[in-house]
C-alpha cells in the first residue's frame, strides 16, 4: 500500500516577505525573502487561506493562491510565492510573515 503524504498543520509559516507588487485585479503578489518548503506540498494556483502579520503586530487574512515566478537574476530557479486577495487596500512591508490558518478541503 502507497503511503499518502499528510496534509501540512494549519498555522504554518508560509513565507517571510522580501517584496510586493500590486496586480490590478488579480491581488497582492507577495515574494518570499528565501527558500518556501512549506509551500512544496501545495500544487500551483491552490487557494489557501492565509493571515499576514506584519512586524508591528497588525495581522490581517487573506486567500492566496500558490504561485511560481522566474526572476532575471536567476532564470532557472523560479521561486514560490503567493498571490493575496484581501478584500481591501493592504501594505505589506518586507519582514511581514504570511501563516497558513487552514487547510484546504480535500
């Protein structure tokens, strides 16, 4: 019998933020300032949801899709990343933590 890989916990650090860029109509997109194993699990475009925490402590949810970009500086690395709808206007500065609060339904 093949073993089934478990579901990750929620309240799991996604990403850390390096930087952002507004999308008209599509979201907040948000990169990672290093690697994002936690993201590994979850196939691309998987809606998540998600609350951010910015470093002064304001936290605010969000649903994210799982979303993979290719940088100029490293064209064969292309890195994990998550594409935020938050309903609203949101900043988020580097630093700011992005937590997986549930998981997705099976």
């Amino acid at each position: 019998m093949l073993a089934m890989p478990l579901p990750p916990p929620a309240s799991l650090p996604l990403l850390r933020v390096a930087a952002t860029w507004q999308l008209p109509g599509l979201g907040l997109l948000a990169l990672p300032d290093g690697p994002t194993p936690p993201l590994a699990p979850f196939a691309l475009h998987t809606a998540l949801a998600v609350e951010a925490r910015l470093p002064g402590g304001t936290r605010h949810a969000a649903i994210a899709t799982v979303e993979e970009v290719t940088r100029p500086e490293a064209p064969d690395a292309p890195a994990r990343g998550l594409l935020l709808d938050f309903g609203a206007a949101v900043e988020l500065p580097a630093g700011t933590e992005i937590w997986l609060v549930a998981v997705p339904a099976q």
